[in-house]
C-alpha cells in the first residue's frame, strides 16, 4: 500500500512517490507528468479530466471548467451541461484521475496522499481540499504548503551547509514567498507570505484585455469559443516571448481579422501592475522574518517561473538575476513526493527534519468594555510562528455576577473579528463576581498539520476542550455518503485512450477555430478517425493516431503563425492532406 505525493495545481496537477531511495513522478495514460487540471462533461453524461477536456476549453466551453482551484473553500456552483460541481467536486475528478494512474503505475492500492496547498490558503481552503480528497478515495492527513515542498526538494538536490534562501512560487493561479533557512539536515521556513488570486492566468487576462481594446472589441461580447481561444493565445504568447522578441495574437470572427503583435517591452508594461502586487508579497514575506540575516538565494519555482518578463523585474528588484529551479513546474511534486517518503519513515529520510509556520494569525474576539460593541482581535498565535505553536492567555469578566465566558475563534489578520475567518467557539462557566474578578485561561496549539486545539480552564475549575474542526470537512455521515455516491457516479468517458480523446479533442477545437476548405480537411480527419476508433484493430488505430496526429500539428502551426508575416501560409490547400496513403498501408 503505497503513500503518494500530490501537487494540486491551477493548471496542471502532479502525483509522485517516494521508492528507491528518490521521489519519482507519475506519468499519466499520456505518458506526460503533468495532469490538466480541467473538467470536461460529454453529452452522455460522462467527465473528461486533462488534456482533453482542457482542448474544449474552446470547443465546449459551456460544458467545461479550468481554473476552479481559486474557488477553493467558497460555495460557487459550477455549472457543466447538465451537471452542477463544487469547486472541491472538481477538484475531486482531478484527484481522482491522479489517483487512477498512480495505481495503474505502481501496480498496487493507494489509499494515502499528502497534498500540497499553496502558502497562504485559510483553514476553509485547506478544509475543501482535504474533502476533495475524501471525495476521490484518498485519505489525506497532511497538507504541506507549495513553495516549502519547493525548498524540501532544492534542498535535498544540493549539498551544502549554512544557507538562506527565498522561494518564489509564481504558479497559474497563486503567488507563493517563503524565506528558509538550512544547516546540514535541517530545513526550516521561517516565514510565508502569499496571494491566493496571482498568478500567470492574470498575465493571460491582461493580455487579452489590451487585444481587445486595441481592435475595439468588448470581451464580454465574445463568444465563450473565443475568448477561450483569446486566452489560450495569450499563454502561448507570454512562453513564446521568453525565448523570441515578439510573438502574434489573432482572432477571426465574422470574416473579420483582429491581431496584436505582442512584444516584451508591450508585455513588460502590461505587467507592471501584477509585479507591484508580487513586490507587496516578496516585502511582507521579509519584514515577517524576524531573524537578521542576508538572503543567500532567490529561487523561482513554479509554471510561470521562467517568463522572462518576472526574471527581469526580480532581477531589477533584488539586483542580481533568481535563480530558476530545475524543472520549476516538477518541484513542489517532488517536494510532496519526498514529503510521502517521510511520512512513509523511509530510511534514507529518517535524518531529515522540516519545520513549517503558522500562515495565518490565530486568536480570539475580546471587547474592550460594557460600550463596546465591535470585538476585536486578540492573537494568541501571530502569523509565521514556528510549528508546532503553543500560547496562552487569559481573559476576564466584563459584569457583574457574568456566569460564562464566551470564545469565539477566528484565524486572519483584521483589528475588528468580524474581518477575519471564524473557525469555532469554546464556553466555559465561571463563579459569580465582581466585573474583572474571575477569569479563563485560553491555550492554543496548533500543530505541523494544520491542526488547531483550544483549552479553557476557568477560575472556577470548568474546563473545555475542543479539536476545532471546520464543518465542510466533517460532514454528517449521510452527507458524506452523499457526495462520495454522487462523485463515484461520474463515470470518465470510455471511448479511446486518453491519447486517442485528446488528439480527437484537439481537432474539435482546431475544427472551431477554422472556417472554408480547412475546415473541411480537419472534418475529414475527425470522421476518419472516429471511424477508426470504433473499428479499426490495434495496428490500424495506431497508424492512423499518427498519421491524424501529423495533420494536426500542421494545422496547429498554421494557427499560431503570424497571419501578417510574409512566410505565412497563403494557401490553406498546402496544408490539406488526404488519408489515402494511410489507407493504402491498412
């Protein structure tokens, strides 16, 4: 029975497990590591997850949803043709999937992961992923935050004593800084700092916004096929420019050509106000270190990590280029992947000691006196406290004869309570008395799980205590047998491989995207290879994935080339291609 590692990202999620003394990554049906992290429902009623379902993100986009990570921990409802989905039922599918292949990889049961969850999400964040976990058949009794998995693998790739370093995780959805300090086998994240909604899928609005106000276009006019067109163009724009000077955008609706030639310094402008709020992160993440010393390493991590547009504005801010980690977008899976092995008590990682802190202030609604109305915060464990925490204080009658005091838990950092996130309440009686006279002493202890425990033990000898436990997680067992049946219900779609329904997905969406004689060359290809899936044998479907396969790449070149370039494709019958040869081979 086998423990594995979970990156559950915004874009793209990762599995990995721990054997042979290394963390090794998952491949999926694709032979790919990474997962799309997108939901698809077909007409019948059945689901796609990955590559597949993320291709009719043009297609299909009523019936498809990506992105629904930020979501985490809300009440949003996601509607998908006929089904409705919790962000964490989404979520749930991908896990799902995750799970499915890491068995059929490893060839046995798995019932564990640990999962990681970027930085800064709350205990409603936190809590939604653990169900969406229940939900897939996983049990999960560790989260452990994006960018410390991060510095648990670039640590444990490089040798070296005494360092400290900034971990910069820059992913589709969610910006993550963490500051750590190593010595020998130690690794301990001495403080975080982070922002749930950035990440490169601003990059990609901000794009698509200038496109459409540079060819006077209203977004909330387009059609859902393209604006999903829109901002895929975008992100392969935003890659592209790392590497080339400029980089082309076009939409064709209506017999109407739109462009925009998207250059580094244009995208660097663009960018500008994104960057500021990542300088706001990275200035927190180091005024909440509280020890005095220089940061050795700045270490980027995450999809977006090697945009040149962040290196260079890091570089300007710091002074000095970041370093990107190997494989930046594979990190925090094999950081999961050797936080298993840990867990697993694996014997080559007995040695290795991790400490984590506390993301978010903790503490209780207390009033100043009988007039005041609006209670305020008081922390009992600040935010970047090393975990395991413990603290304790005590708090006071406010009247007369006042038989009970009242704690009402709240996690954030907001003056007023009211601004800040209630996990729970405690109560313990107290003996009559004068105002001020009895009293309660509250401890907290909140440990390297994420796991808050609250004590009260009044002057009068009552005493509670109570795990606090967030209800979207500890749901009744008849809704829990709810949501496991109505998720377990959702049957993947059957036809093909997941090779064969992604390429079949791309041609859909490349379909969309066309018009005239090409169209109908991307429609002969579909028919073709529907036909092909259905009766064809092992050899011919395989012959025919290729030869379909190579068409595609085509068409998908002739899409991403510049429309007003001089070796552009004039001619769309150069690209048209019949199937006889591959016929002729069957």
């Amino acid at each position: 029975m086998s423990i594995i590692g979970i990156d559950l990202g915004t874009t793209n999620s990762l599995a990995c497990v721990y054997r042979n003394s290394r963390a090794e990554l998952i491949p999926n049906e694709l032979g790919e590591y990474k997962t799309s992290s997108a939901v698809s429902v077909l007409e019948d009623g059945s689901v796609l997850v990955g590559a597949a379902a993320k291709e009719r993100l043009i297609s299909h986009p009523e019936s498809t949803a990506a992105g629904f990570k930020v979501w985490m921990g809300t009440d949003r409802i996601t509607t998908l043709g006929a089904l409705s989905f919790k962000p964490e039922e989404l979520s749930a599918l991908v896990l799902r999937q995750l799970l499915q292949d890491a068995q059929r990889y490893l060839g046995e049961p798995v019932e564990e992961a640990v999962i990681s969850v970027p930085a800064y999400f709350n205990d409603d964040q936190r809590c939604a992923t653990k169900l969406a976990a229940q939900l897939a058949g996983l049990t999960v009794k560790r989260l452990i935050n994006e960018p410390s998995a991060a510095a648990l693998c670039h640590r444990h790739a490089i040798s070296g004593g005494d360092c400290r370093m900034m971990i910069v995780d820059f992913g589709g959805g969610t910006l993550d800084v963490s500051i750590v300090d190593c010595f020998e086998n130690i690794i301990e994240i001495t403080a975080i700092a982070g922002d749930n909604h950035l990440g490169g899928d601003d990059i990609d609005q901000v794009i698509v916004e200038h496109f459409c106000r540079e060819n006077g276009l209203s977004l909330t006019a387009l059609s859902p096929g393209a604006r999903a067109s829109l901002f895929r163009q975008a992100e392969t724009a935003k890659i592209a420019l790392s590497g080339a000077p400029a980089a082309m955008i076009s939409l064709q609706q209506g017999g109407q050509q739109s462009g925009l030639l998207l250059t580094r310094p244009l995208l660097t402008q663009l960018c500008e106000p994104i960057f500021q709020r990542v300088r706001q992160v990275i200035s927190q993440a180091v005024r909440d270190r509280d020890r005095v010393g220089r940061i050795d390493d700045v270490v980027l991590v995450g999809g977006s990590a090697q945009l040149t547009v962040l290196g260079d504005f890091l570089e300007e801010l710091f002074g000095r280029r970041p370093a990107v980690a190997a494989g930046p977008d594979e990190i925090v899976a094999l950081g999961v992947g050797l936080c298993a092995g840990i867990k697993e008590r694996a014997e080559d990682l007995r040695d290795l000691v991790m400490t984590d802190v506390c993301p978010f202030s903790l503490g209780v609604a207390t009033y100043n006196d009988l007039h005041d109305k609006t209670p305020h915060m008081a922390f009992l464990i600040q935010r970047s406290s090393m975990l395991p925490a413990s603290r304790q204080e005590t708090f006071y009658t406010l009247q007369s004869n006042q038989q009970a005091l009242r704690f009402e838990i709240y996690q954030g950092e907001g003056y007023f309570a009211s601004e800040n996130l209630k996990l729970g309440e405690l109560e313990v009686q107290v003996p009559p008395g004068t105002a001020g006279e009895q009293s309660a002493a509250v401890t907290f202890t909140y440990d390297i799980d994420g796991i808050l425990h609250v004590s009260a033990r009044s002057s009068g000898g009552d005493y509670r205590d109570r795990l606090i436990l967030n209800s979207r997680l500890h749901l009744t067992e008849e809704e829990r047998a709810q949501a496991l049946e109505r998720i377990s219900q959702i049957r993947l779609a059957a036809q093909g491989t997941q090779r064969e329904r992604y390429l079949l997905e791309k041609a859909l969406s490349l379909y969309q995207q066309s018009t005239g004689r090409l169209r109908e060359a991307i429609a002969h290809l579909i028919r073709h290879f529907q036909a092909n899936l259905e009766q064809g044998d092992r050899i011919s479907r395989e012959r025919v994935y290729r030869h379909v396969q190579k068409q595609l790449e085509q068409f998908q070149h002739y899409f991403q080339s510049d429309p007003f370039a001089e070796d552009f494709w004039a001619d769309p019958e150069e690209l048209e291609d019949t199937d006889e040869d591959t016929e002729d081979e069957e």
